[in-house]
C-alpha cells in the first residue's frame, strides 16, 4: 500500500540523493513539501512528478491553459494548416 506522505529522508532514499539535496529543492521550489513542526513531508504526487510518472494537476492546469491560449491565438491558422 502507497502512503501520501513521506518524510525527506524516505524521498531522499527513493531518490538516491542525500537529505541536503532534499532540502535544497524544497527550498528552491522544485520539491513542493509542508512543513509539520520542525520536518517537511512530501505528497506522493510530488514524488512522481519528480520521477516523471504523472502529470500533477497543476501541470495538467498549466498545459490545458495554454492549449486554450494557442487556439484563441492561433485557431485559424491551425483550421488551414490542417487543411492542407
């Protein structure tokens, strides 16, 4: 059974970086964590991210915004592109 959360020394062993670089990352946001007292604990979703597993939803939110952009932007040059 997956847990939700993990400690950093368990993403860090998961990972094969140190505990250090853990905490690098969440500091620089490339590692999204919450902080409990005095430890961080990081969601399952994060950790595939990270691993290239999944998409989080936020990914997903971005993607599909920009999609939505690309054809407000660019919808008629799309239609006849496709067209040829």
């Amino acid at each position: 059974m997956k847990k939700n959360m993990y400690s950093t020394a368990e993403v860090a062993n998961i990972l094969h970086l140190s505990r250090i670089e853990i905490f690098r990352k969440i500091k620089a946001g490339k590692i999204k964590a919450q902080k409990i007292g005095r430890n961080y604990v990081i969601p399952l979703e994060s950790i595939e991210e990270i691993l290239g597993e999944t998409i989080g939803t936020h990914k997903k939110e971005e993607i599909e915004r920009v999609i939505d952009k690309a054809l407000k932007d660019y919808g008629e040059a799309f239609k006849r592109l496709s067209e040829e």
